[in-house]
C-alpha cells in the first residue's frame, strides 16, 4: 500500500492534514522527528511527504535533499506560509513536487488534497504494469 507521510512541528496541522488523509483512505503516517520521517522513507512506507516549512529544529531546505538521497522517486510535497520565491525555486531544483501555503480556512485544505492525489497518480503512471 501506498504511504503518505505528514511531517511538521505544528501539531494541529499534523493532525487536521491526517484526518483528512485517513478520511480519504490514504495510509497516513504523522511525525514531527526527522528520524522517524527518514526511517519511513528508507522502508519505503512513505512515497509521498507533506513536509512543513521546519521540522525537529530543522528547516525544509535542510532536510529536502537528505529525503532525495534516501529514496530518488519521493515526491514531496512542501507546505508552507512565508517561503520566499528564490527558497521555492531553490527547493524546485531540489526536487519538491509541489509547493502549498498553509490552509488557513477549512476549503484552503482543497489544494493540498488535490496536490497528494496528483502525486499518488504520477507515482502509479510510472509503475511497470504487473
């Protein structure tokens, strides 16, 4: 199954974004720990990453490119509320999918849902056929 990994210090938009996720039939998993979030990764239960724009003392910029190094093929999606234009084309070549703002009302949530689903249909139009 497929793995969506939530990783961001604010514990509310941790768990609105995975109830949202779980309500959608996604496999969620929640942390604010880089470890936990590069154990996921190197198990490849995760295959997609919502990441905040800092997580466990560490900024997204930091932590994007280690995330590449563990698994190429990780589609990360950043979110974020006061990233400049030359970070998000800094973190573009880097390698992130998507960049959203912070869901400030309940239908700004609309965006990043559609920005996992279109990661999950990349991530299944590029699978070999079994």
């Amino acid at each position: 199954m497929l793995g969506l990994l939530i990783a961001d210090n604010d514990t509310e938009a941790r768990k609105q974004l995975a109830d949202l996720f779980i309500e959608a039939g996604y496999n969620v998993i929640v942390t604010n720990s880089a470890a936990n979030a590069l154990y996921g990764i190197l198990k490849k239960t995760a295959q997609v990453v919502i990441i905040g724009s800092e997580f466990d003392e560490f900024k997204a910029g930091e932590l994007i490119p280690l995330l590449k190094k563990c698994n190429r093929n990780l589609t990360i999606i950043l979110v974020s509320d006061d990233a400049s234009l030359p970070v998000i084309r800094k973190l573009r070549r880097e390698g992130i999918f998507y960049h959203a703002l912070k869901p400030v009302q309940p239908e700004d949530k609309e965006e990043i849902r559609l920005a996992v689903r279109c990661a999950f249909d990349s991530l299944m139009s590029c699978r070999p056929a079994r």
